[in-house]
C-alpha cells in the first residue's frame, strides 16, 4: 500500500467551508456547520447545506501546488448523491478549490482550517 505524500500533511484536519458561489453562508451551515475534513491518507468528509459526503482522496499537485482531489458519495436531502471535486493550499492558509454533484450543481469552495 502506497504511503501518502509527505505535503499530505498539511490538509489533514478539518476546514470552514466559509465561501461557496452557488450557496449563501446561510445555506451552508443549515444542517451542521459547513466543513471539509482529510483523515488519514484517502479518507474524509464534506458537509454543507443538506449535503454530507465520505471522501475518497488521492494527494498530488496541480499547476505546482500541492492538491488534494477527490471523489465523494453520501446523500444530499436524504437523497442518495455523489461527485467530485479538488482543493489547493491557497493565499493565506485557506485552501480553494472546486466542488461537483454529479448531474447537478458545481461550486467554487473556499476554507479555513479550524
């Protein structure tokens, strides 16, 4: 089993998600407080709104920078729901990336470690 990459570190814990283009702040806290969390070396999770989903994540680099990518599945208004999405270390510590419902809707994300 391959271990993760050592800048995988700097992802593991859990994330505000304080920022979404699709979604009002209000909307992202409705159910839980609106979070991304990395454990381990590919598990994980993201909540906001009505959505809650179990990661499956790959560490790598994107345009230099170290990412993580991932794919989800969980429910989104108790419906079943799954997709993707990626996040990097952005400016001030935040981590930005990009998040997709499969068939659905896509967002912009933005974090803050907790």
């Amino acid at each position: 089993m391959a271990k993760a990459p050592g800048f995988a570190r700097a992802f593991v814990g859990r994330w505000r998600i304080v920022e979404m283009d699709n979604w009002d702040t209000d909307f992202l806290d409705l159910v839980e407080e609106a979070h991304l969390s990395f454990r381990g070396k590919s598990d994980g999770e993201i909540a906001f709104g009505a959505l809650k989903g179990f990661l499956d994540v790959r560490y790598g680099t994107r345009d230099g920078s170290a990412c993580a990518e991932f794919s989800w599945e969980g429910h989104d208004e108790n419906d079943p729901a799954c997709g993707r999405g990626w996040v990097m270390i952005g400016t001030a510590g935040r981590l930005v990336g990009h998040f997709y419902i499969h068939n659905g809707d896509d967002s912009v994300v933005c974090e803050e470690r907790l």
